[in-house]
C-alpha cells in the first residue's frame, strides 16, 4: 500500500520543484541573524513569516511562542496530526543564521541578501545552514497536506532560535520538549549533503587565552631578544613580547591536537563512516582551533598582550572537564619552561559550565545515537528507497540541537540538505536543489515508513 502513497508525495515534490526553491530565496531574504551575534539581522521576523506561512499551507496547528526573557525570539512548531496508533516523528531546524560581516562582505561574488539561483545551486547566508533544511521539512509535511495522505502518528515540523548562540537549552529546541513535543524519534535537518545519517556528534568548549607582556618601543627589540654586553639592560628588564610568547602556546596546541587525532579513534566519528568507510568529511575531527586573535596596543610598540579565543571540539566518550584539564596542563608545562611565564602565567577564562564560577560562551555536549536503532535503521530504509544505494553512517564533526534531545531522552540524528563545505559561515553559501529535492523525498519515504499509512 505505502508504495503508491510513495509515489504520489514524490511526484509532487518534483510538480513543486520551483516553488520550494522560491520558498527557501523568500527565506533567505529574510535576513533571519542571530541577533545575540553582531550584525543586523531580522531573524523576529524570519518566525512571523513562517508561522503565517505554515498557517496557509493548513497544518493542523502552528504553535508560536518565546522563551527568551524578552519575548522577542519565538519559536514556530507546524503539527500535523495523526489518527493514532503510530509512531510520531520530529522534524527540528534553526532559522538563525550567522551574519556577514564587512570584511567577509567583500569577498562573496553574490549579495549575500539577496538569494541568487545558478548552476543548480541557490547562493546566499543560511541557504545550506540551515534554511535549506527547514524548506526540506516544512514542503515535505506541506506536500502530505496537500495530497490527503493521513498519518497515525504526529508530524512537529519545528523552526528553532538560538542554536548558532548555543541558547537551544533556553530559548530554543530543549524548549519544544517541554512545551510537550516528544517522539521517538528526531531528525535534525543539519547539512550533511542528503547523503550521510549522522548519529554522533562532537562536543565542544570555548576558551579565552590572554598573555600578558611588557610593552616598550620596538627599537628595543634587540635588547628583549639578544644577550647584551655586561651592565646593559636585557630580556624581561626591558620588555616582552606578548605575541611571541603566545605562539609557544599555538605551536604547542598544535602538537595535543596531533596526539588527540592519533589517540581518540572512533568507528563512526572520524572514523570514515559506517559500514561503507565512504564519509565526506574526513578524520582527524578532534580539534583545537585558534579563531580570534587580538594583541598589542600600538603599531610602534612591544606588544603588552595577546588575546587568543580557541574553540575545542572533542569526542563524545570524553567530558569537557577532562578534556579542558589536559589542555590546562599543556599550557602550564609552556609556562614552566619560560622564565616569564613561569611568573606571569596566561589569564583563562571559560565558562563555568566547564570550570569556575566564571559566566562565558556556554560548552556544548556531544551527542550519540547508535545506527542500529529502529529510528536509524527506517531511515537507512527510507534513504535506500529513494537514492537506491546504501547510506552512509557518519559523525557531525561539530555540534548541533541533536543534543538537545539527547539530553531529553530523545534519540535525535542529523540528515539534511546542503554541506558545510559549501561556504557555511564562510563566503558565497549555497545549497545544491537537488540536495533538497531528494532530501524532501527521503523525508515522506521516512514518515510514511514511521508513521504509518491511515486506512481510514
């Protein structure tokens, strides 16, 4: 019975091809920023939009509300309701995208803003991240709609805030548990090319390094660096060199971040996938990655400081705290190899979700599914059905709101359209139509395999 049912959904998904790219550019042009990330953005009304939109497509109800204190940052849930007996199914996204900023603004070929279609691909901020993902969802439940076919259990197609400002245990995705929206089973339409389920994901932390220096005019450089004849000033007695200091710390996180890669293995996170060691995004994933630099305070003078913010994704096996300790202890052994730094050790501050009591960029959980489950293994079916190969089972080498219903005793895995390869946070985005389109059909083979066909 479902294989006609099948074939109906899919053959409109293809009648509807230009008007699911047309709803992704509207999207995009939307302009949905964060708005806890500098850059202008109208992300408010990105959600007023789409609760009108689900509204008129008849889903059978459209929740919209905030949790944020300000109550300007709701989140939009589009339920189709089954006739029972069925198991429900959770479609999650996130309409908040990164900004632009005006030194990356120069470098795009397309206005970011104003979503353009060529080659197959629509460019523009968010289209893989994740925009392109919630029009797979929001056209899969429409195209149920319109096509009459009844499901018994639920369908939540739900378009978050806060998950690109890790606020998705406040004000986003864990915030849809407790207002009652509770499956089974959860999909994340996180870009993964429509081509891999990926069932684990890394965790993450945020540290702030500063090294302080001591700043004097750079003509004394020579007396900083080089032994001096007898009775002259040298070395620290003169100045240090901040940024210099602090690449001993970046060589030095250089080499932990080889021994992590060498050390954590994983059979699906970093792995190269499963069964097929086929995955797109490579292995070595355990990382520590210096993002913003920031020292000295005049172009003429020894720098007096040196600011490094470093991001560390690590496996879901290993807690923050053990993870955050190791790189303590990489930093403290730089330190005592110094004569500066062995008196005037860097200044840390992390979040004290992590350590102390300090208020910072909140760390992120990891997260972890095993492929056997019922969810995974219907999917798998589903994505068999309709790319007629096997799919790959990989790992999310970084963080998502997967874990958010991890944390809530949801298993949630990540499957979507679009690629972080594609100019994710980076310049000239895009999301491959295709990508989307047989993204949409993997979804109906999924709710129908999941949810079940009503007879009545």
């Amino acid at each position: 019975m479902s294989a006609p049912v099948k074939e109906k959904l899919f053959r409109y998904i293809d009648k509807h091809r230009e008007d699911i790219v047309d709803f992704l550019c509207e999207y995009i042009r939307l302009r949905p920023v964060n708005p806890g990330i500098p850059g202008k953005g109208e992300e408010l009304a990105a959600q007023n939009w789409l609760r009108d939109e689900l509204g008129e497509f008849g889903f059978d109800k459209v929740d919209y509300w905030a949790a944020d204190s300000d109550q300007k940052r709701p989140n939009v849930v589009g339920v189709i309701q089954g006739t029972g007996g069925g198991k429900s199914l959770i479609f999650n996204g996130h309409t908040d995208v990164v900004p632009v900023p005006e030194a990356q603004l120069q470098r795009w070929t397309v206005d970011p803003w104003r979503p353009t279609v060529k080659d197959g691909r629509v460019y523009g901020r968010g289209s893989s991240d994740m925009l392109g993902g919630n029009t797979a969802t929001i056209w899969t439940a429409k195209a149920l709609i319109d096509s009459g076919v009844k499901l018994k259990g639920d369908i939540y197609v739900e378009c978050v805030v806060g998950e690109e400002s890790n606020e998705g245990a406040s004000i986003g995705t864990a915030t849809t548990i407790d207002r009652g929206y509770v499956a089974p089973f959860a999909i994340v339409a996180e870009p993964t090319k429509a081509d891999e389920i990926r069932t684990a994901t890394c965790g993450t932390f945020i540290f702030e390094m500063t090294v302080i220096g001591k700043g004097t005019h750079t003509a004394t450089k020579n007396l900083i660096t080089y032994p001096q004849r007898y009775g002259l000033q040298q070395g620290s007695e003169v100045g240090v060199d901040a940024i210099g200091k602090t690449m001993r710390f970046l060589s030095a996180f250089r080499d932990l971040e080889r021994n992590w890669v060498l050390r954590w293995r994983h059979p699906i996170l970093g792995g190269g996938g499963y069964p097929i060691p086929k995955d797109t995004q490579g292995v070595g994933v355990f990382t520590i990655t210096p993002t913003l630099i920031e020292g000295g305070t005049y172009v003429a003078a020894i720098a007096d400081y040196c600011k490094v913010t470093c991001q560390v994704y690590y496996p879901s096996w290993k807690t923050a705290k053990e993870v955050w300790n190791e790189v303590k202890g990489v930093m403290e052994s730089v330190s005592l190899t110094d004569d500066w730094l062995r008196e005037h050790p860097p200044k840390l501050k992390i979040d004290r979700s992590v350590e102390g009591d300090v208020q910072y960029i909140p760390h992120w959980d990891p997260n972890e599914v095993s492929p056997n489950h019922e969810g995974c293994k219907v999917l798998a079916l589903a994505f068999e059905e309709v790319m007629e190969k096997e799919p790959i089972f990989s790992g999310f080498k970084a963080v998502c709101d997967a874990t958010h219903f991890g944390k809530k005793g949801i298993p949630g895995v990540i499957f979507g359209p679009g690629d972080e390869c594609a100019g994710v946070h980076g310049t000239d985005e895009y999301i491959t139509i295709d990508d989307m389109i047989r993204c949409c059909k993997i979804y109906l083979s999924m709710a129908v395999n999941w949810c079940g066909v009503s007879v009545r």
